[in-house]
C-alpha cells in the first residue's frame, strides 16, 4: 500500500504580502513529494486554523518577516489547542530575532527557520517530525 | 531594436583565446539571474553595434550613457535613506537627524496597516503597528511626522501604494498648513500598483479602479504640483520577489508603457504628464549585470517613449531611476559582510547613472535598522562620492566590448516579454492570467535550487559559515498600537461627524462616477476622515481584490 502522503499548509499571517518564501517552501515540500495547501494572503489566525482543520493536515508552516510573530503565532497555537488540535507540528520560517525564539517555542512551536536555510534542511525535517507521529 | 550578435566562439579565434587544456572553475559561467557569461567579449560581439546609434554622449538620445550631460559632475546623486519606525513622533526624530547628517531627501516607509489602508486601531492591525514603517491614520498623524520639517524646502518620496492618494492628500494638507505653496513641491508618490499585484501585494482594489486612482493622482498633479513625481515604477519590488535582471526590467518597463496608455486613454497629452514619470530599480549582486540593466532601460524607454507614444519633449523620453540596493541579498548570518554587500551594489546603482539612492543596512535581514547601522549606510554613499572618483565620470564603461554586450542582450531580451505581453492584452490582462507572477516564481525556486546546491554561493550562508554572536536589532514594542488607538478615539470624538459623513458621501457618489478623485480625498482628509475610513469608503465602491495564488 502506498505511503500516506504528508499534509502540510503554508501559510502567511498578517497583513505582510511578502510571499517569494512561503512559495518557494510550499514548492520545495510539493517537489519532496508532500501534499501542499498554501492559503494565500492575509490569513488571520482564526482562517488559518480552520483551513488546518479542514484540510486535515499534519503540519503548518507559516512564514512572517513582518515583525508581527509574537502576536500572531501564540494567538494560532491557542485556536488550535481550543479545536483539540495540539498534535499539529507548527513550523515558523522569516525574519525572527534571536531574543524571540525561546519564548515561541516555548508556545509550542516546534522549529524556527531562519533566512539562509536550505530547503532540504526543512524537507528533512518536516519529514522527521511527521514520521514520528504516524 | 539592436541585434545582440552573433556570440564569438573564441576557441577559433585568434582573439585572447584560451587553449582548450586550460580548465575552468565551472562547466559554465552565470550572472546571478543566471544568464550566460562567455568566456571574452571582443568587436566581433559588437559587429551590428553602432555606437552613434546605441550608445551616443550623456545627456542625449538615446541616454544609454545617462540623462545629464555632466552627469555626477553637475550634481551627486540624490542619497535618500528609506526610514519609518514607531509612531510620527519617533520617525520625525529620525528624518531631523538624517537631515542633520548631510541626507539631501526624506523618504518615509509606512508601516503594513498604513500600507493596506487599515488604521492603527482596525482589528487586523494588531500587532503590526509601527513595525515595519510608520503608522499614519490620519492628517494628525501626517502633521507630527513633519512637524518643523519645511515642506518646501526638503524632496519627500512616500513608499505607498494602494491608498498613495489619500496619504499624498495628507501630504499636501500639511504642506498648505505650513503655508507652503503646492507648486513648489518636491518628491515622489511610489504610487505604483502593477508591481504590487505582480510582486509585492499589498494591493485593495481590483486592477480597474486601482488604475483610475493612478491616473487621477496624474491628473491633479498636472494642475497643482508641477514639480511632483506622481508616480515611481518600479523594478524593485518584483526583483525582490526573485525575478531575473531580465524580468526586472521588462516587466518594469511594460508596466511604464500601461500608465502611459492609461494617461493617454485619459485625455492628456503624452507630453505633459510623461515627463514626470520617475523609476524605480534594484541594485543587486551582480554587478556588471545590473549596470547594463539601467543602461539597456534607459535606450528602450527613448524607443518606447518616441516610436510608441510620438514623445516630442527630450523629458518624456529621459528615463529617471532611483535604486536601492538589494534587500533580499542581505544575510541574516555574518551581518556585517552586507556593508560590503551594500557598497558593492551602491557602485553598480552609479556606474549605471542613478539620480537617486538608498543603501540598505548591514540589520535589515533581521529587523529595520539601528540608528548606527543607517548612518553606516549613508556614509557608504558619501564614501562612494566624495573618495572613490566614480562620480568623477559619466557611464564608465560605455564602449566595453562585455558590458555593452550584456546592454544588447538586455534589451532584445526585455522586448521579447514586452511583445509576449502586448499580445496578451497589456499588463493587467497578463497580471489576471498570473503571467508576471509565475515567470518570477520560477525564477526564485530556480535560484533557491541552486544555492541549496551550492552552483550559486552566498558568503556566510552555504559557504564560509561560522559561529557568531548576535548584533544588536532595532525593537518595536506594541506601545505603538495603544499610543495611536488613544489619539484615534480623541480624534474621533473632537471632530465633526457631520461634515466627516459629508465628506465620506461625497466621496462615494464620486467613486461611482467617473470625476476624479483627488479633490474628494483631500476634502474628506482636511475634515480628519481617517485612512481606514476614507480606504473603506472607496472599498465600498470598487470592492476588494483577490489574487489566484500561483504557487
């Protein structure tokens, strides 16, 4: 039987329209061989957790450069407590300054990619992580 | 339209050639957008060139050399640093200190919700306020960002975009305060919306409307600030999307000719709004790159301006760029290799004739700059004038047998898309269809492949890595949003609702028509209507647009 394929959703919170990331990731995972949704623009956390629970999916990747991280991603990891959905690997990629990084994953999430990392570092380690789960 | 030649094939010529046992570094050699490099250039490439033809002497058709005669020797660059943080307050401090250093232009950066057209108070303002840029919502805003800044006196550039007119009103609402006349007035608007549905989105209306607004800031301008750019089209932006030099400048210049048709479309004359259409390019990596790119633009906008619209004035036809060096090129990693980064892109943006410059700061992959980090950038451009000679001479490398090369092949390639698109119904058809958007797509995933490869090497990245420490970054508290949420509701309540509502209605009804809209926006901005309120007001009207995302 074939291998279930891994769901993952890109998607870019905030009012931010800087996209070549979240597009170049969504078709980096899509190249690997995962099942991509990508939500366009200007999702708030409350779309973004409904389109995870809806298109089911083991991952979301968001990515913001706009220096709007910390309100928006523990207002995401909430929603998604709240619709018993905890086991959803949240992944963060952009510009994120170091003083941020301990306190968001101390919210739950689970890595943060910063500019510069390869495509196939993210590749493995979604990979990884979805594995461990199944 | 200048042949490219045909490419020499220097294994058989007795020109510089190289024996065959020789080994390179690389099977092939690449520009950064990956355009092939041979291994010499020699008159043989230049055998249809005609350098009375396509090259001529600064100053004149077809301006491939520069637009001025004397170029940098008449005048520098114009050294404009981008800058916007935090509230009006905190950026008026920041543009008095920049002045104070010897800058010769402001240009604001307005913060996301200011940019979409939402107040600091809007629900999906929320944390976003002051971050990227200063937060604007109303007039009152607008008077504390220049407070005891003489208008008349400075150039101001305002990156803005979807709602450039309802901020420009707020502009010369505080210039007529000052009692400063409107004629006098210097900068520029970025005004422009193609690029945001091609690359940067941060787009409201549908294209239609959207262009309507364009043209009615064209419009107004023509009658009351003759001296004030209307618009900046710009390259930049879709660069930073991940397009080719090549794409840059064509789409670039494809989205120049769609205002210039719309104006004309208008009922004015080519020649009195033409001339105050001002551009907008990246200086990036590669340098001999982005120099033929300013050269190959500035030839093809003569051709376009003269054969395709019959410009008769030489302003119409000259084409004007500011340039800003690459963002997307600075690395988060080993942050100060982008002070080198930076100038060597400054050099290119001056070889290549820029009137107008901003160099990034060594911090922006991380945040917006320091104030030790902006100061950097600007004495890198001071640098660049006053001790290194460049601006000593105008278009350096005209005549090489390589750069004008590369020129040639800039141009014949830029005109391909220019025609793929003119058969596409113009720009807003080829938008709608996603052509723009996917062509750059490909291009960024291209370039991400090949340096995840390592066939392309960035410093500090995926080569010559290293531990480091951390650099000090500029933070933005979210204190912003309560400090603007608190002067919103004063305005509010002071105001009068009565002539606000007037206002607004008036605005509407004349958005349903076809009048222009700028005396409207301005009346309903002196009546403290705020940019959320006068942005809805028209979103009512025009409704909002949606993109397909192509991914």
């Amino acid at each position: 039987m074939p291998e279930k394929k891994i769901r993952v959703l890109i998607a870019k919170p905030g009012l931010d329209g800087h996209d070549r990331g979240a597009k170049i990731i969504a078709r980096a995972l899509r190249d690997a061989g995962m099942e991509v949704i990508y939500t366009g623009l200007r999702q708030t956390p409350e779309m973004i957790a409904s389109a995870a629970a809806q298109e089911d999916v083991d991952v979301i990747g968001l990515s913001i450069l706009s220096g709007a991280h910390n309100t928006l991603v523990p207002q995401l990891i909430e929603l998604l407590k709240q619709k018993g959905m905890s086991d959803v690997t949240v992944l963060l990629g952009g510009t994120i300054p170091d003083a941020d990084i301990a306190d968001l994953k101390k919210a739950g999430v689970a890595e943060i990619f910063l500019p510069g990392t390869s495509t196939q570092d993210i590749v493995k380690f979604v990979r990884q992580h979805a594995a461990r789960k199944a | 339209m200048s042949d490219p030649g045909k490419p020499a094939n220097h294994d058989k010529t007795s020109r510089g050639t190289a024996p065959e046992k020789i080994t390179e570094r690389a099977a092939e050699f690449t520009t950064v957008s990956s355009h092939p490099i041979r291994r010499l250039y020699t008159p043989d490439d230049l055998s249809t060139w005609d350098p009375d033809r396509d090259l001529g002497v600064p100053g004149e058709p077809p301006y491939t050399r520069g637009i001025h005669p004397r170029m940098y020797r008449s005048r520098l660059w114009t050294m404009r640093q981008f800058a916007g943080f935090g509230s009006a307050q905190d950026t008026n401090q920041r543009f008095r200190y920049l002045l104070s250093q010897g800058q010769a232009g402001l240009s604001v950066a307005f913060d996301l919700p200011t940019l979409m057209g939402y107040d600091s108070d809007d629900a999906l303002s929320e944390g976003e306020v002051g971050k990227c840029g200063v937060a604007i919502s109303s007039l009152a805003d607008m008077e504390a960002l220049f407070d005891q800044i003489p208008l008349g006196d400075v150039s101001t550039s305002m990156t803005i975009n979807a709602p450039a007119a309802v901020i420009w009103a707020m502009y010369l609402a505080v210039a007529e305060k000052q009692g400063v006349d409107w004629k006098l007035l210097n900068g520029t608007l970025q005004n422009d919306i193609l690029k945001e549905y091609i690359a940067q989105k941060e787009y409201i209306y549908p294209p239609k409307p959207s262009m309507r607004l364009v043209i009615d800031t064209f419009e107004f301008g023509l009658r009351n600030t003759p001296r004030f750019n209307p618009i900046s089209i710009s390259g930049y932006h879709i660069r930073e999307a991940g397009s080719t030099a090549i794409q840059e400048l064509a789409f670039t210049l494809r989205d120049g000719i769609e205002y210039v048709e719309w104006g004309i479309r208008r009922g004015l004359e080519v020649d009195s709004f033409a001339p105050r259409l001002s551009f907008f390019f990246n200086a990036h990596n590669d340098f001999f790159e982005e120099i033929a790119k300013y050269r190959a633009a500035r030839r093809i906008w003569y051709k376009t301006m003269t054969e395709r619209f019959g410009a008769k004035s030489a302003r119409s036809t000259a084409l004007r760029f500011h340039a800003q060096t690459a963002g997307c090129s600075l690395t988060a990693q080993q942050p100060y290799n982008n002070v080198v980064r930076t100038a060597l892109q400054a050099l290119a943006a001056v070889m290549g004739g820029a009137q107008s410059l901003h160099t990034n700061s060594l911090d922006e992959a991380w945040a917006l700059p320091t104030e030790f980090a902006a100061t950097l950038a600007l004495r890198t451009q001071q640098i660049l004038a006053h001790e290194t000679g460049v601006a000593n001479i105008a278009d350096p490398f005209g005549g090489s047998y390589f750069v004008e090369t590369l020129t040639n092949e800039a141009e014949a390639a830029a005109l391909d898309y220019i025609r793929k698109i003119d058969d596409m119904g113009g720009m807003i058809a080829a938008i709608e269809r996603g052509y723009a958007q996917r062509e750059i797509a490909d291009a960024a995933y291209r370039y991400q492949t090949a340096v995840d490869r390592k066939e392309k090497i960035i410093v500090g990245v995926n080569e010559f890595t290293g531990e480091e420490k951390p650099i000090e970054i500029l933070r933005i508290g979210e204190s912003v949003r309560a400090q603007q949420s608190g002067s919103l509701r004063k305005l509010r309540a002071e105001r009068s609702g009565e002539e606000l509502q007037r206002q607004l209605d008036a605005l509407r009804k004349a958005a349903r028509g076809s009048e222009n809209l700028m005396p409207h926006i301005y009346a309903a901005v002196k009546a403290y209507a705020t940019l959320g309120e006068i942005c809805a007001a028209m979103r009512d009207v025009f409704g909002t647009h949606e993109e397909a995302s192509v991914t």
